[in-house]
C-alpha cells in the first residue's frame, strides 16, 4: 500500500534559475546533487520525508508549452506557507510569475496564489486558516 509521497520531478528548463528559486525564494532545504550518466538530480526537501526532485539531462528535448485546461496533464503542486502574504511580495519584488494573487477560497477554507516557477511549472502556495 502507498505510505507516503517520495519525491515530485521537474524536468529543469534554467538550472540556475530554477535552483536560486527553490532555494532563495520558496527556501527549501538543498539536500544534494547526484550525477547521473545522462542526467544530473538535485534534491530539495518540501518536508522531512518528500523530495523536491530536479532533473538536467544533458541531451534534453524542446520545452513543452501546456496549459492548466489540458486534459491527463500534470497541473500543479501545492505547497504550504505559514505567510502567504511576505511570499507573494517576495514573488513580486523578484519577478516571479504569480498568475493568480492571494485571495480567500472559502469552499477551500484557505488563502491561496498561483505563481510559476522558471521552468513553466505552476505551483500553487497555500496558507491554511
């Protein structure tokens, strides 16, 4: 039976972009690199027991334009804040892409925002009340 959620993978489109993001703007902790034989890993913990997977092939393929409406496409992760409102301005003074500013959802009980990370990924950030 499922336990537990390992790891989440983003293929990476700016590898150093995207590890100042994870790691400066959203502040989760770097784990480590692991050098594959085509492809490099680079781990972030989301939280003491889920890995935020990053993956840099070295022969990688054109970026894949999607859309949030695309049917058995992968839509978002959503992760937790305790202050959705310093991470949204975080977002805002580093020109991060929020696509949807914190607003109350109340059938969800929660504050929530989208933004999207340097390689096209959206995130959803939620502050639970």
């Amino acid at each position: 039976m499922i336990t537990n959620l390992d790891h989440i993978t983003i293929i990476l489109a700016d590898k150093a972009r995207s590890i100042w993001f994870y790691s400066d703007i959203l502040k989760l902790p770097f784990i480590n690199i692991v050098k594959m034989s085509d492809h490099e890993l680079i781990y972030f913990y989301l939280n003491a027991v889920t890995r935020l997977e990053l993956i840099e092939y070295y022969h990688s393929e054109d970026k894949v334009k999607t859309s949030p409406l695309n049917v058995g496409s992968y839509r978002h992760m959503a992760l937790v804040t305790d202050n959705i409102q310093l991470l949204y301005n975080v977002c805002i003074d580093n020109n991060i892409e929020v696509t949807m500013k914190p607003q109350y959802l109340e059938l969800l009980h929660c504050i929530a925002m989208l933004i999207t990370d340097p390689n096209g990924v959206e995130i959803e950030i939620i502050q639970k009340k």
